[in-house]
C-alpha cells in the first residue's frame, strides 16, 4: 500500500509539472521508477504507458477551453507518430548515454534560447501555414517523435517551442498541443511498441495512470489560469533542469 502512495504521488507531481510547461514528466518519474527497482527498459516503458493518461487528463481540459487546431493536431499524429514507433524500436538496441548528454544539451539550449527571446511565444502570429512551411514543420515533428520514442524525457519540451517557434503559437496553446498529441498519441504509441518488445510493471499501472490523469488535469488548468508569461518562465527552468539532469546521469 505504501508503495502503490508512493507511486501515486510521483506521477500526480511529474504530470502535473508537465502539463503546466508542456513537458519533463520523466524529469521526475522515469528515475523514481528505476530508483524503486525497475530496469531501464521496463521502467521506460511502464512509464510511457501512463503517461497516456496525462494526455486524458489535460484533453478533459483543454477541449473546454477549446485551445485545439484540428489541422495542427492531424500534421502532429501523421508526422510524430511513425517517428515514435522507430524511436522506441531503436532503444532496445542501442547504448542510451551519448544520447542522453546530447539530448540534455540540446534541451538546456531550449531554456537558454526562451530566456533570450522575452516575447517569444507570449501572443499568437501564426504563421508557415502553407503546404512547404506544414512539411517542414512535419519533418521537425517527425525528427522530435524519434526521440520521444527512443530517450526519456523532454521531448515534449521541444515539440512546444517547435510549435512557438515555427508556427507562431503562444506557449498556452502549444502546451495545449503537445498535452493532447503527444500524451495520448506519441506516447501511447511508444508504449504500445515498448510494450510488445519489452516488459511493462502492470501491477503498478494503477497508482501511476491515476496519479498521471489526475495531475494532467490540474497541470492543464494551471496552465490555463495563469497564462503565457507564468507558463514561459516554468518552461525556461523545466529545460535547464530536465537538460542539467540529462548530462548529469
């Protein structure tokens, strides 16, 4: 019973982070599940399958607030998805280290850029909305879903800027998008994968996938409630952390 508390509020803190920024759950679970006695692999992708439930809660959400555009939300499914099920095929056979320290870099320059853009993302101008600009936006995704398939976490750190950035989103509305597709297709689709290949710890399942719907959900109404400025710091200290963490093993 313990354990089962102790796993529930794990996911109900690293989702409800997440869904506030737009990324970084596994900044905090994916180690307490390896740390509590799983192996890498399990604990990878026990933890993609209930993170499928941060994407339920942050939906419930956001589709009342109606923060979705149905035709990014396709280029997202149709771009990310066959890039996560490579992703996730790929970590099962290939040393993750390297990858990790590049990927913190990366993710930390994320911060860095966000700090030295003070209007980036804080009022919508879209933008690359024509057919090159959506199949260069898709490209991008579909490079992000391999990673969101094959490492641990902050990839949806990149998908909310790549959408900031490249279609002119604010940060609201972009988390709003990396919540929805990422949580439930990219991730369910990685853990689906995961899962056939690997082990996922289904006895844990329930305190995680609890902890996740829930902390979606309040993530998402945080996010909400408090705008693009508040969303844009949070999002600037998730990077550096999630990336310092990353090189720091």
């Amino acid at each position: 019973m313990f354990e089962q508390i102790l796993l529930f509020i794990i996911a109900l803190l690293a989702n409800a982070f997440s869904a506030f920024v737009g990324g970084g759950a596994g900044l905090l679970q994916l180690p307490a599940l390896i740390f509590l006695g799983l192996g890498f692999s399990v604990a990878l992708a026990t933890h993609k399958l209930a993170t499928v439930a941060l994407g339920i809660g942050a939906t419930l959400r956001h589709v009342r607030e109606k923060n979705l555009y149905w035709h990014y939300a396709l280029l997202m499914v149709i771009s990310g998805v066959p890039g996560v099920i490579i992703g996730a095929g790929l970590i099962l056979n290939i040393p993750d280290r390297v990858a990790e320290v590049a990927l913190g870099i990366l993710t930390a320059s994320l911060g860095i850029y966000s700090l030295w853009q003070p209007k980036l993302g804080q009022r919508e101008e879209p933008r690359h909305e024509n057919l090159s600009g959506m199949l260069i936006g898709g490209l991008v995704l579909f490079g992000i879903g391999i990673l969101n398939g094959s490492l641990t976490s902050g990839t949806g750190l990149f998908v909310t800027l790549w959408l900031v950035r490249w279609f002119g989103m604010d940060y609201k509305r972009a988390v709003a998008h990396t919540l929805v597709l990422v949580g439930l297709f990219w991730n369910g689709s990685g853990a689906l994968t995961l899962g056939l290949l690997g082990t996922i710890k289904w006895d844990w399942l329930p305190a995680l996938l609890a902890g996740s719907l829930l902390g979606g959900y309040l993530g998402a109404h945080l996010s909400i409630v408090k705008g693009n400025r508040w969303i844009k710091r949070a999002y600037e200290a998730v990077t550096l952390l999630v990336g310092a963490k990353l090189i720091i093993g």
